[in-house]
C-alpha cells in the first residue's frame, strides 16, 4: 500500500545582484559528473544482452533474466543537488535505502545493469549519501510488487549548472539521463519523469527565473518526444519549503517568484502534477534527509496513482 556531507553556501553560485561572482569551484568539482560508479561494497555491474534481443519491443534482460515491456517500469528522475543525493539520516532508513532488491536495478548507457541502491543519480559532492531515487523505485514497488522498476537518474549541484536549462535538449546535462533512456525506448514501459529544480535557478537572471514555467514545459516536450512518450507523467517537485538558508528561504521575493512559476506548470503541460513539500524532514537548510526523500516520493507516487497515470499499478 502506499504511504502518504551536503554543498555549501556556494552551492547555488552567487545571486544576480550580487556585486560579485563566487570562486570558481575546483578543478575535480568543475569536472561535470560522471556517469554513477559501480557500487562501493563490489557488486558487479551487470552487462545485459538486451541489445542482441531480436525483437527489442518484446522487452529486455536483466543479468540473464528475460522480462517483456510491461514488466519493466523505468523512472526517470532529474535535478539539483538534492536529487544527486546529500541525506545521511535517519539510520533507521538506511536499509530502504542501500538494500538491494532482486525487483529494483539501476539502468546505464551501453546496457549496464546493476542492483539499485543510492546513490542512484550522484554527482561529485554525494559520496555514499542518499536522494529520493531509491524512495521512488521502493514506493512503486509497494505499489506492483510483481513488476521490476528501474532508476535512470542525474542530479547536479547548482555550483555545477544544475538548472533547467541544463537539462534541456543540446543542454550540458541532457545526454545524461537521456541517452541511456533512449536505449531502452520501445523496450520498457516509461513510468514517469521525476524533477527536483527551481532552488538553483538563483543564480540565473531575473528574465530566466520568470520563465522557469516555460523551461519546464520545454523539459517535459523534450523528454517526451525523445522517448515517443507523448503522455510520459511529469511530476514535478515543488520549491524546498523548508530551506532556512537566508538567501533562497520561502520567504525571499526569488523564492516568492519561482514558487509562482511552478504552480503555473500544470496549466501549461499536460499529464504534470506538482509534489508537495511542506513538512518534509530536513538534513540542513536546504536539503532533504532520507525520511524528507521518503516522504516526497510516496507523495509523487500518489498523486500518480490518483490520477490514473500508473496502469502498471492497476491490479
């Protein structure tokens, strides 16, 4: 049933207005991220042989293990910083979060397979902390305990272009999540679109914060029509409601603004829901802890089901 370490102060680079810019960030945290390394205990990254499938839209493999596309649900989830993941706590949640489950596999490009577990979508300042890509796959397997949900996810620090705009088609970061998503196009049944932006648009000008709602929607189109997914679920997460930081807490005029812009995504893409954040648990002032990740994505989750976009879900 369903459920209802971090960067610093530099993280989201200095406010439009500021007189000045931050210190450039090192050269190893100028490095745009890597795809996601192999898992610190040892398990083997599993080359599929999907791609020798001689009807690719029956399905795929998974390390030897035939499954046909209505079995296979991916999500694909996206962001800043607290998608890459900076939660350390609660203990308790440790294991939902770092226990493999023979359902729940994280994808890479050149069909490679391999047990999820967090970080699923890290970047260079998450070391072994924990974003909301396990949550999601744990929540939807509450949902389909039959099915295998798969995690194709990036996030980015705002100090490294972790934005919108990054994310668009031709952006720095597109090819991340949308070339192993791509691979897997006509072969598994997409699950939705998961985002966690709009914080680190702090750094943009005022003109690109106002049409924060546009780059979303221009998101969302790129995303779908990459994937022949027309009617791929758009679940957008709200602004960080909790953040205490002085400069992007809710009650900045900058916050005031791009809470604004995503309340106006629905009314401008089709099949998007915005997640609540309000009382979600905090690691420190303005990123998630594991209990806060859980919480968002058993939201997202229902707000799927509720609006009849998960038919895997169905019984």
């Amino acid at each position: 049933m369903l459920l209802a370490a971090c960067n610093r102060v530099t993280e989201f680079g200095p406010p439009a207005s500021a007189p000045s810019p931050a210190p450039p960030p090192s050269d190893a945290a100028a490095t745009v991220a890597p795809p996601t390394a192999a898992p610190a205990d040892g398990a083997a990254v599993v080359a599929a042989d999907s791609a020798m499938d001689p009807d690719p839209g029956a399905g795929v493999s998974i390390e030897g293990t035939f499954a046909p596309r209505d079995r296979v649900v991916v999500f694909l989830h996206l962001g800043h910083s607290n998608m890459a993941g900076r939660a350390t706590g609660p203990a308790a949640l440790k294991p939902f979060f770092y226990d493999t489950d023979p359902h729940l596999w994280a994808y890479a490009r050149g069909a490679m397979w391999r047990p999820a577990k967090e970080p699923t979508a890290g970047d260079m300042g998450t070391g072994n902390a924990a974003g909301p890509g396990m949550a999601i796959l744990r929540t939807a397997l509450a949902a389909a305990p039959d099915r295998f949900f798969v995690s194709i996810g990036h996030g980015q620090s705002g100090l490294e272009e972790g934005d919108c705009l990054s994310y668009r088609k031709n952006g720095l970061l597109y090819e991340t999540v949308m070339g192993p998503a791509r691979e897997l196009k006509g072969r598994v049944t997409f699950g939705g679109l998961f985002t966690m932006l709009g914080i680190t648009e702090h750094h943009l000008s005022a003109d690109q914060q106002r049409g924060f709602s546009d780059c979303m929607k221009g998101l969302a189109d790129d995303v779908r029509g990459d994937l022949g997914e027309p009617d791929l679920p758009f679940m957008v997460g709200d602004y960080e409601l909790g953040a205490t930081r002085a400069d992007v807490a809710p009650s900045t005029d900058f916050a005031k603004l791009i809470i604004a812009q995503i309340k106006l995504i629905p009314g401008k893409t089709a099949r998007s829901a915005v997640i609540p954040t309000d009382g979600l648990p905090m690691e420190d002032n303005h990123h998630y802890n594991m209990a806060g990740h859980k919480l968002w994505a058993e939201r997202g989750m229902k707000l799927l089901v509720d609006h009849g976009w998960a038919p895997w879900a169905a019984p």
